[in-house]
C-alpha cells in the first residue's frame, strides 16, 4: 500500500516503505549491510564498511531562487549529502554530482553553482569524481552521491527502551531563517552584512539565514560512549524521531523545556509572530543530529527517553501529549 | 570556456570539460583512479576497483510520456546505467533510485516505473540498497546511481594510433524506433503485437521500438584479447568516437560501408524518409560499445582504424570527408 491521503497520490514515507518491501522479496542483497529506509545504504567492499547516500534538490520545492544564490544551493547539495555520512558515523569521501539546468542556464549561474560544490568539498576533504550533466525541460534538478566509510556504521535500528535521545544543537533555526526570506525576497549573501530592508538586526538573522540557505553540518560527538541509532534531522525533529522510534520498534518521550533553541530563533519567531516550538519540532532542514545512547553525554542536549512504544511530549506544565504529526513529507496530501 | 554556441548558455561537452578542470585544481584525489569525463569514476577501495556512475533521465528530454510507459522508463533508467559499467568492463553490483515526481503523480504510476525497476536490476543481477523520493514541481526526474567492480578497468583515454575501432552491434535502432514512435504517437508494450494503426510490420518495428524503449545492453566480449579504449555509444557514433579521440589524444577514420545497421532500419528509414546513415551517426541511445584494440577481434564489428588526428568517414566511394559533428547533445545552442 503506497497511499497516502485521499486522492490516489503517493507518499513519501509510504513509498520509501514499498520500495523498501517490494526490493527486499526478490533481490540478491549483494552484501548489503544496512539498506533502503537508513541515511545511506552500507555495503561491504575489501573488508571496509562503503556507505552510499543520494539527495536531490528540485527548485521551487527544496530551494526558491527568488530567495537563494546559485552557489548556495551548490554549497547546500554537498552539506545535505554530507551529513547523511555523518549520521552513520561515518567519513565523507567521494562526491558525485547530476545536474538538469533548463536550456536557458546563464554560465554565471553554473560557475557560481559549482563554485559552490567546490568550496563545500573542500571543507568536507571529499573530492567530486563524476556525475552527469543533462538539460531539464523545467526546473533546475541537482542530485549529490556521496561515498565515505565508517568503522562502524551507525544505523537508525539500535534504539531500545531505557536508551536516553540527545539532539547535536539547536533545532529550528533554518525554518526559522526560511520564514525570515520570505519576508525578505531576495538573495542574501550570508558572509557579509547585506545592508538596508532587513526586518530585524544582521546579527539576529544571520545564523538563522546561514543555516537555512548554506548549512555547515558538523560531525557528531559521543565522548567515546557508545551509540545505539543516528539519523540526522532534515524533515524536523518530530517526523525524524517517528521514523527513527519506526525503525528501532520502539516509542519515544521528549521533554518540551529540553529541546534546544537559539536565542536568535526565539527572537525571530517572536517577530514573525510564529510558534518556536513548531520551527523546533516540525521545521526540517535542521541538519544536527538525532540519537539515543544508553550513557550520559555532555557533548549533545539530552531531550529526552526512548520507551517501548508511543510518541509524547511532555510539555512545560508537565503534561504529556502525542507528539504532533508534522514535518517536512513530500506529496503528503 | 564552458560556452557552447553564441547566447551565454552552458554547453555540455564544455561544461564537463570546465568541471574537471576545475576540480582538478584543487581537491584531494582521494584514491581516484578515472574520474569526470569517463563513462563511470573508478576508485580504490580495499584492494578492488569500484566503479560508479550516475546518470539522469528528465521528462521532456529523455523521454515523453505520451509514447513510453512508466515500467519502460524504469527498465531504461537501469540499463543505461547498467551500459556505463559495462563500458568500463565492469560488472555492476548495486543500484540507488532517486525520484523526483509531480505531486500528483498516481500510485499506478510509481509501482509500474518501480516493476520496470525491479525486473531490470534482476535481469542484471543487482541490488538496489537506497536512494531518495522526493516530489517535482515540474516533470518527473529520476536518476539512477550503480557500482560495480572491474578487474582492469577499461577508460577511455587508451586508443593509440594504429589500433582498430570496433562497435559491438547495429547502430540507429533506437533513433530510428523513436522516429517510428512519433508516428505512432501513442505508449507500445514491446513485449506483444500492438494490434492495429501500425504504421509497419510488428516483426520490423519492434526490435528498433524495444531499443528505444527498453533497452537490454549485452556486456562487451572480446575473445580474451585486449582492448585499449571503450565507451558506450549512447550520444551517436560521431559525437561518442569524437569524446574517445578527444580523450585519448588521437584521431580516427571510419568507413561507411563497414558501420553495422540492421535490416530492420533500413526498411524502416525508407518508410520514413530519412537517411540510414544519419540514424547510426547521429541518432543516439545505441548502447552498443566503441572500443579500440590492437588485435583483431571477430566478437564486434570493425568500423575503421585509429590516427594521429581529424576525424574522417570513407564514404561508399571511397572518398573521404571530415566525420560530421553531429549527436545527441544537451544545451547545445
């Protein structure tokens, strides 16, 4: 069953399931160790644990160029693909990139496009070995394909009753920064102060903005201790620990006073008269970290319990409630 | 440069050429053995070389769904990805999805497009372990990622002066069925007679229809003698022999009378009123393999021999005329 919602369309989540079902009947697994449904597929290669992830980005769902820089949507391709590795615990290596540009497609756009990929490689140390370049006959279509490897590759599955759940930083910032463009609606070139008509001071917005339009994922710690699931949290905190709890076959209570917020984003949500706590949980494109360990650990913000089953919130007044049911899914209907 | 033509508009070839110049420059290598430029990279892993490709298909340009099917788009997308292991002597091993489709796209849709998936990996023997969904807010965009491994990876940078060029099979099928296509105008199930309004026989259509719609590639065989070059011809002979020559710092000569063509296109090019020739130059979408040995080889089809430099046809009459630049190739303006 691949529905979801009402009119005969398909779901993202639901998709991703029946591919994962359909594949899994008839086909050699061909020494795959984790596959479809985790960040990045791991395979067995020479005696080293090959991680492979994929992720496209298609203008006017994942980025607006009425608000976002050629380089930064390239910069943004290579950190979203970066960071899949990262949430297997592992090391970025190899890039390789597919770009469908309309006929149209000025070279300024394309230099400074891949200008974009160049420098994020270079802060990541991956290097771009191939890809393919083809026309489009609409939007712009950008595909990354990252390789790296991990001694031990940290999949979504691991997570047990007991564990406690820590989140890398910050939640919400991006959505947060997204809303602020919006107001905005220009490009912005987060390195430097971009002058008059910003809604509130450069200092507040630029993080926000930086997070959204030009992310810089970081690796994540565990000061040594072991980990039993990662994913990153791309689609929001709330639909990212279901799919993580999904996984695990477990369920999960986060605490609403322990989920981190920037100072900035709290400041911007006041502003734009938005909820923060809707940026933190259902925003996306966050791009820290989601795990759960059984040790304490001072490197992350522990946010709350994994249980056997069941998806809640304890809110600041102590009361629980089901987590909400949101997120960033594409062709939910 | 990455110009092509006079209006400002990225070429392809050119921005190819711009991408490994500059990423050439200045990145790590990390381990890369063939990288942009070739039919897949090839890096060392563990002792083994892994060879990767990824290649793109857009509604519109590769395809228009007014005369394919979903399960055709899905069998392709596989096997001319399949086609670029294979032309690196490579056997391939895994696959990733990535899919971007319009909202509104039905479920019968996507499992007919994930069917064709399914049957082609099983027809080559591998495994599809991960991906991405997500939806378009134009056509549909789908990429196909595989690896594979080779023993002696075979580039394209290898023909030498001397050597002789080959072709594995008939060219001009697949153009010449997609010709046969516009007049038919409506999606063809290759597998049975379509019933009426046809505009020829079945038994001369659907062989060039099949290549078109769905092709099968055969791995390249050359009775254990060595091969110095190879690629897969997906852009049309000229175009594809003018990237190997180009790579490989040498020129060619090919003779018309010695370029395999089935009887089937050219029965089917006087129908249509078009030149043979121009379909097994021009046409595109062969997924036959030019290679290039010094040996002679009775496993292909010898089609002319290597040079110092120029690209030359031998007409019928034995006279010689620069091979025309002609092929599939995208933005070119």
């Amino acid at each position: 069953m691949i529905l979801s919602g009402s009119a005969g369309h398909v779901g993202e989540l639901a998709l991703v399931r029946y591919i994962r079902d359909e594949f899994s009947k008839g086909l050699l697994r061909n020494n795959l160790s984790i596959g479809i449904g985790d960040d990045a597929a791991v395979v067995r290669v020479g005696g080293r644990n090959l991680l492979i992830s994929a992720d496209t980005m298609c203008e006017g769902v994942h980025f607006d160029m009425s608000f976002i820089t050629a380089y930064q949507v390239g910069y943004k391709l290579v950190s979203v693909n970066v960071s899949d590795i990262y949430a297997m615990g592992g090391t970025p290596e190899w890039f390789l990139l597919t770009t469908s540009f309309p006929a149209g497609t000025s070279e300024t756009f394309a230099q400074e496009f891949l200008s974009g990929i160049n420098d994020a490689l270079n802060h990541y140390g991956a290097a771009l070995i191939g890809g393919d370049v083809t026309s489009s006959n609409s939007g712009i279509v950008v595909t990354g394909i990252v390789l790296g490897f991990a001694d031990t590759p940290i999949s979504r599955k691991g997570a047990r009753p007991g564990d406690k759940i820590y989140v890398t930083g910050a939640l919400g910032d991006s959505a947060c920064g997204l809303e602020l463009l919006k107001k905005i609606m220009a490009p912005v070139a987060v390195e430097k102060d971009d002058g008059p008509n910003m809604p509130l001071p450069w200092e507040i917005m630029r993080p926000l903005l930086q997070r959204h339009l030009m992310p810089k994922v970081i690796r994540p710690v565990f000061g040594g201790c072991a980990v039993s699931s990662m994913m990153d949290i791309s689609d929001g905190l709330a639909l990212d620990l279901r799919r993580l709890c999904e996984e695990s076959g477990v369920g999960a209570m986060i605490y609403e006073n322990k989920i981190p917020m920037s100072g900035q984003m709290l400041l911007s949500a006041k502003f734009l008269n938005k909820d923060p706590l809707r940026f933190s949980l259902c925003g996306g494109e966050d791009y820290e970290y989601l795990f759960t360990s059984s040790a304490d650990i001072d490197t992350a913000h522990y946010i709350g319990d994994v249980t056997d089953r069941g998806l809640f919130l304890i809110g600041k007044d102590g009361k629980s409630i089901e987590l909400m049911d949101c997120g960033y899914e594409h062709f939910k209907t």
